[in-house]
C-alpha cells in the first residue's frame, strides 16, 4: 500500500468471494491491467453517494493496495469516509 504526505489510510477490507467476483467481472470484460477504484460522492441534502467502477489510472495521492488478488484504488477524500468499511458479496 502507498501513503501521500499528510493522509492514513487504512485498506477497506473486501472479502474473497467479493475479489472473486470482481475479478471474474473484469475478466469478462477483458480489463486485465485495471483496478478496482471505490470512492464517494455528492454529500448534499442525500448525503454521500458510495461506488465503485474499474479503472486503468492511478491518480496522484491514491491508496493502492491488493486484495485477494484484486488491485485496489481509494483516493485521499474518499479514504476519510471509506477507513474500515467492507465490501462483500452475496448470491442470493
């Protein structure tokens, strides 16, 4: 995991069935040298608006870390409300 100047980050835990599923996700759509980026949004009258895509591009100050064998981006505003949350899944 990398660490920008005056920000902590603590990985968000994502379990393996969730890595799993992610990876197979991006296999499908044949993104091989891309990440899983989570991070937040809005925070107006709703409040925060919580999301994930995939992405190809480090930003300047990201976290990057691997999971299960998943890569992992978290920028530094989003680590702030993202610290200690976990992404799981289930099939129901």
């Amino acid at each position: 995991m990398n660490a920008h100047a005056g920000y902590q980050y603590v990985p968000n835990n994502i379990t393996q069935a969730a890595a799993e599923r992610l990876l197979g996700m991006m296999q499908e759509r044949e993104l091989s040298d891309y990440s899983l980026r989570v991070f937040v949004s809005g925070g107006g009258c709703s409040g925060l608006q919580y999301g994930m895509t995939f992405d190809n591009e480090a930003r300047d100050g990201d976290a990057t870390w691997d999971a299960h064998g998943l890569k992992v981006m978290l920028d530094p505003i989003s680590a702030r409300y993202l610290t200690g949350a976990t992404i799981s899944y289930q099939q129901d």
